[in-house]
C-alpha cells in the first residue's frame, strides 16, 4: 500500500501543477544556482511549492524527493522537503532532511531554524537552543522569532505556512 501510494504520488507531481506562489519560509535557489541545476529539479521544486503552498504535504514532500533523486546537492529542496515532513509530524525525517541541507550549506539558516522547531515539537529544548545559537550568528531577525517560539514552547508560533 505505501508502495502504491508513492507511486501515486509521484504521477500526481509529475502531472505538476507549475508554481503558483511561495510561501514566507520557502527556500528559494539563488538565480546562480538556478542556471546550473538540472531543469527538471528545478520543476519538481517548483511543484513541491505549489503543493505545500495548498498544505498537500504528502504531494511536495514526493516532488521534493525527486528534485533531490535528480540533484542531489540542492539544499533549498531537501530544507523544504524537511518543512514538509514536519507538517506531517515524521520528525526524524525532517531532521535527516534538514541535516542534508546543513551538510550541503552551513551557513543556510532556514534549516537551522527548522530543525529548532523540529526538537521543540519533540520536547527536546535542549537541541531546539542549539539551534537558535547557530542561527542568532547567521540571521539575527530569524533567531529573534525563534526564541520567542523556544520560550513560548510553540514550535509553530510565528510559522506560518
């Protein structure tokens, strides 16, 4: 059944709904990167936007993966595919995702921040201020908010989708 269900799927993404927006914490490729990524990564990022923008986890998370299966150094698409699995409560899966995308970018804040809210939805607000010390030295505004989440134990305050 999961089998089946991937594979559904996966013909949903690549029917692909093109990118009809982005939301405040999607990651976006910079426009040098974008000139030499693989064109059909580039798509099926596009589309995993488009299904998270319409909270269709299990859709973005499917296209992300095959951005990911064709360029499989595309950090913004394995950080949005963690934001996915998050949504979706499969907490390993985003940390995996979000520790793929520290190892290709250290210095890409989104996934710290992310990863944060990942151990605070896990009770772990420990590794959760870990985190937020990464983060305060790359983006200070983003480690601003996410303190108050870290405070107020809400990993989702001041997330929106």
């Amino acid at each position: 059944m999961k089998m089946f269900t991937y594979a559904l799927a996966s013909s949903l993404v690549m029917l692909g709904l093109g990118a009809i927006g982005v939301s405040a914490h999607d990651a976006e490729p910079s426009s040098s990167q974008t000139s030499q990524m693989n064109p059909q990564a580039k798509t099926f990022f596009d589309q995993g936007q488009a299904y998270s923008k319409k909270k269709s986890w299990a859709l973005a998370i499917a296209a992300y993966q095959q951005a990911v299966r064709i360029e499989p150094k595309f950090a913004e698409a394995w950080n949005n595919m963690g934001y996915c699995y998050r949504k979706v409560k499969q907490f390993d899966k985003a940390l995996d995702a979000y520790t793929q995308a520290t190892n290709l970018k250290p210095d890409f804040a989104y996934p710290h921040e992310y990863m944060a809210r990942t151990y605070l939805a896990m009770g772990n607000k420990n590794s959760a201020m870990r985190e937020y010390e990464i983060l305060k030295r790359l983006d200070a505004k983003m480690a601003a908010e996410l303190f108050k989440a870290i405070e107020a134990n809400d990993p989702d305050l001041g997330d929106e989708d």
